[in-house]
C-alpha cells in the first residue's frame, strides 16, 4: 500500500505541473502583444533588457516596482524558461511577453518620465516600448 501511495503522489505532482504549466502558456497567449508589437517586443528586447536593469538599480523608484524588475531579470538569466529558447520563435517570444506584461505594470506605476529617463535606445523605440505597455505616446519634444 505504501508503494501506491508514492506513486499516486508522483502522479498528481507531475499532473498539476504539467496543467500548471498549461495554464502559463494559456495566460501568455491572452496577454501577448497584439498584431506586429510581437515582432517589435523582439527587436526591441537589448533596450528593454538595459532600461529594466537600469529601473532595477534607482533607488528613487518605489522598492515594489524594483523588486518585480529584480525578480524579471532573474527570470530572464535563468536557463529555465516557461518554452525552452531551442524552440524557434516560441522560445523567445515567451521572454518578450513576461517582460511585456511585467513592464505594463511597472511602467504604470513608475511613470512615464521615469521610464522614459532611463530609456537606452531611439525615440521610435521609445514609441514601440508605450504602445506595448498600453501608456499614451510621449509628445514630441
């Protein structure tokens, strides 16, 4: 009897990752970018990489919206990943939709000036980065 309860366990534990996992993807796929900003999100992922650790490190942002920068950046430099990056495509565009959907939230509650002062690349990237996160294009300066 001991040796079927262990493996009921095994079972169940390997069940609930596997649809854990399941559930993962299926929030990934709803929160995506729409149409093309998949495909921009790639191009753009060095500046976003850079302006994530570059938020991470201000100590004048609220210590929330570091600690999620923080635990996406271990997330990204950790070789486990919700796809594998060996997939084609996939594998990295999981990567861009975590970090689309994190940033969302943090570029909210950080601001847009904050954000936008710690930006790395062009202005049109800049313009990529609030049409990903759902904030309203910066006026032209």
């Amino acid at each position: 009897m001991t040796g079927s309860f262990w493996w009921d366990l095994v079972i169940s534990v390997g069940v609930a990752l596997v649809v854990a996992w399941l559930a993962l993807v299926l929030v990934l796929a709803l929160v995506r970018p729409k149409g093309g900003l998949l495909r921009e999100a790639l191009r753009l992922l060095p500046d976003v990489l850079r302006l994530v650790r570059r938020l991470a490190a201000d100590t004048t942002l609220p210590r929330g919206v570091r600690v999620r920068l923080g635990l996406l950046l271990i997330y990204l430099a950790s070789p486990i990943d919700l796809i594998p990056d060996v997939i084609p495509v996939l594998g990295y565009a999981d990567d861009a939709i975590i970090v689309t959907a994190v940033l969302r939230g943090v570029v909210r509650r950080a601001g847009l000036d904050a954000v936008h002062a710690h930006w790395p690349g062009t202005e049109d990237g800049f313009t990529v980065l609030c049409r990903l996160t759902g904030l309203p294009t910066p006026a032209t300066s």
